[in-house]
C-alpha cells in the first residue's frame, strides 16, 4: 500500500535538479514517469508507484514565486507522518483544520513546501 499520492501535477522548482530528484525518489519513493512536461527544458518528472498520469515535475528554480500549494494525499495520515519523519524529511506536527481534515506540512530538500493531507 502506497502512503503518499498526488492528485494534480506540480512544478517545484530547484537550484539542484539531480539532487532533487535523488532525495524525491529516496525519500518520498518517486520513481521517474514518462509524463510529457511541456516548454521545460532539464524538467524531470516523477511519480508514484499508482499515479503514473500525474507528476512531481522537477525543474530549474523560477524567478517569479509559485503561490500555488503543492499537496500530497495519504490516507493513513498518522502512518505517512511516521514514515516521512523516519526517511529523515522535515515534517510538521498533524493539525486538523476548520472541515476537520488533518493535515501536515513538509519540505523538501531545498525548503520547498509541501502540505500532506487526508484523503477526502
């Protein structure tokens, strides 16, 4: 059983792509996906062992900031949480918002943010 899915393709842009997609795949169990990446040069993407339609689209490190949350979903939220924590990934303390989801927030290697929630 996978811990982790995505429902919609993000960019997360990097200063190190290589060791991105390296700490992805180690820590997060991405594997690389065949998901054409429009207009992205040196962009590699990455998936989930189940989702291999939608992408963690890996590229250089953009000059105009990206306000979009990037998500991930679990639906053993208190398992994802242990096993994220474990592979050394920076994660936060689960909180439960106003609708009653719990959810975690995470970086990666670089600092990027990425937000871990219950699946609805």
């Amino acid at each position: 059983m996978a811990l982790l899915r995505i429902a919609d393709s993000f960019y997360v842009g990097v200063k190190d792509i290589a060791g991105s997609v390296s700490w992805y795949m180690e820590k997060l169990g991405c594997a690389r996906t065949q998901v054409e990446v429009d207009d992205c040069e040196n962009c590699i993407a990455l998936c989930f062992p189940k989702d291999r339609q939608v992408a963690i689209v890996i590229g250089p490190v953009s000059n105009v900031p990206d306000p979009a949350t990037r998500m991930l979903y679990s639906g053993a939220i208190e398992k994802a949480h242990q096993w994220l924590n474990f592979r050394g990934v920076a994660v936060g303390s689960i909180t439960t918002d106003r609708q009653g989801t719990r959810y975690f927030s995470m970086t990666d290697l670089e600092g990027n943010p990425i937000e871990v929630s219950e699946e609805p």
